[in-house]
C-alpha cells in the first residue's frame, strides 16, 4: 500500500481523545486562510483581520465536554475565497472549501474524512466585531456557520474512532440547523440544495441511514488502521464499509452524502485495490462505486487492473 510504506509513525487512540489528569486542549488544529483577490480596491487589513478572527474563534473554545491531548487535537482546514466586499454594510459574499484529515495508525499518511464545497458562505462582519457563539440564540450567520462545521469535524471524527461515536456532536449540527432556518440565510434551507448544511446532516443523520455512520469505524479505524498490521484484513474490512455505503445508497438513492464520499475518497480508493486484491474483490468495489457514482468511472476503470 502506498501510505503503509512510509516509515513515520502517528499514534492513534482509540477514542480518538484521551481524558487524563484534567488536562484539557480544544478540539480542533484548524487552518483557516482567505483568499481576497477577487475583491479590487480594498485593503487587505479587513480580510486579515475576519482570517485571524475565524481561526482563534475555530482553535480557541472548547466545543465539547471532552478532554484532547495537545496531539491528538481534529485537523482540518478552511479555505475562504471573497468574492465580493460591500465595505459599506460589512457584506462578505464567498465560498468555502473546507476539508476534515486524519491519521492512520502507524504510518505518516492522513486520510481525508470529509471535504466539501460550501457555495453560500456569506455573512456579515465588521472588524470590531467579536465572533461568539451561544447554541440557544443563534441569529449570526457567520458563528452559526462556523460553529456548523466544527461540531461536524468532532462528530465526524469521532465516529471513525468508535461506532457512532460523535452522536453528541452531531445533534449539536442539527440543533444549529434547525434553529437557522429562522434567519433566512442560504444554505440552510432543507430544499434548496441537497448538497448544502441542511442536506449533509440530514443524510448524515436519518435512521434509515445509519449504515453511512457505521461505515465511518469500519473504514478508518478496522480498515485504514488495521492495514499496519495485516493490509489484507484492513482493505477486506474496507471492502465491507463500502458495502454498507452501497446499502445506504440502495436504500435512499437520491441522498447526496454517499456520491460527496466516492468524490473525496476517489483516488484514495484506487490506491487501495489498484493491483490489489483478488478479482472479485476488486469487481465488487468497482460495481459499487460506479453504481454510486457513475462521473468517475474514468478513475474506477483503474480498481481491476
């Protein structure tokens, strides 16, 4: 396996966090950059300013109960890209890509757990602002946002680390969502697209979807993980998590989040099974990922050699 040759080691616990003597980090090692050359004519001090606000307001408060190692805080990152500035009512109109890693088990390689391209990350913001966050009155768009996808990252994480295990962080997402269907804000709305904040935790969540969640321990953890030790039993334990992707698929087709996984995990899956594997292994993986996401077929061509 290409990562399992790397010779630098990362430790992973198996909670993904550890409680130890009352020492206490935040949760998340957020990169958070913005990029402003689109805007003309402004300086660049306003934008500096929102970039270091964000990243302080992502890295510095303690999201959850749970007590991090400095080591093992959630990495991810938040690329921010200004399309327009109205310095006149504070207007920021942008996108967001943002992207949640993780390490695998003794090896130097980190997996991508979550990627996703925000369209309608637009909000208002003043440089004497102060960015907080409180969960039972939620009437700014830009913390509501943020806030969003930092219990998204934990929860997301968590699960990888134990089955379902980020319950807790991701009713958090969804107590958010509900309550910012009242601020007439876009990307919140359960219809208007169904890759949007609402689309994601919806199929992320729904019962009749819990095979998404329980693919997540399977993948990293007995899959990824497990590849350190035996690569055989890891990428069998792989094959199994993306038969339990095929069967959320099959049971809601039109849900958005198996196609969003195929698409950020596509040349990961590749690697694993290109010149790997027995036939049916590789013919198995390739029926479901076509199935799931046709797009890419150029790239799954590539499972049964």
């Amino acid at each position: 396996m290409f990562f399992l040759l790397m010779a630098e080691s990362v430790c992973v616990l198996s909670g993904g966090f550890v409680l130890q003597n009352g020492l206490k980090a935040q949760e998340l090692d957020c990169t958070v950059r913005i990029n402003h050359s689109q805007v003309q004519g402004t300086s660049k001090d306003v934008f500096e300013v929102l970039e270091t606000a964000i990243s302080e307001f992502m890295n510095n408060r303690a999201w959850t109960d749970l007590q991090f190692q400095e080591a093992e805080k959630i990495e991810c990152s938040m690329n921010i890209t200004i399309k327009k500035y109205d310095e006149s009512t504070n207007a920021f109109t942008g996108e967001l890509q943002c992207q949640l890693t993780r390490p695998v088990y003794n090896s130097a390689y980190h997996t991508t757990v979550f990627s996703t391209r925000d369209a309608d990350f637009n909000f208002i913001y003043a440089e004497q602002d102060n960015l907080e966050f409180n969960e039972n009155n939620i009437d700014n768009n830009l913390t509501a946002m943020l806030a969003y996808y930092a219990y998204l990252f934990i929860g997301m994480d968590l699960d990888t680390f134990s089955p379902l295990g980020g319950t807790e962080p991701l009713r958090m997402v969804e107590r958010i969502v509900n309550s910012a269907q009242g601020m007439n804000e876009t990307g919140w709305k359960a219809f208007d697209d169904g890759k949007n904040r609402h689309g994601i935790i919806s199929d992320y969540m729904e019962t009749t979807l819990e095979p998404l969640r329980q693919m997540q321990y399977k993948y990293y953890r007995e899959g990824l993980d497990g590849m350190a030790q035996n690569p055989d039993r890891g990428r069998t334990a792989i094959t199994e998590a993306l038969e339990m992707l095929d069967e959320a698929h099959s049971i809601k087709p039109l849900a958005m989040y198996p196609q969003l996984f195929t698409d950020f995990k596509r040349d990961e899956i590749v690697n694993i099974y290109s010149g790997h594997g027995t036939e049916k292994e590789k013919q198995r993986v390739y029926d479901i990922v076509s199935e799931i996401n046709a797009s890419q077929n150029t790239y799954w061509n590539r499972i049964k050699r």
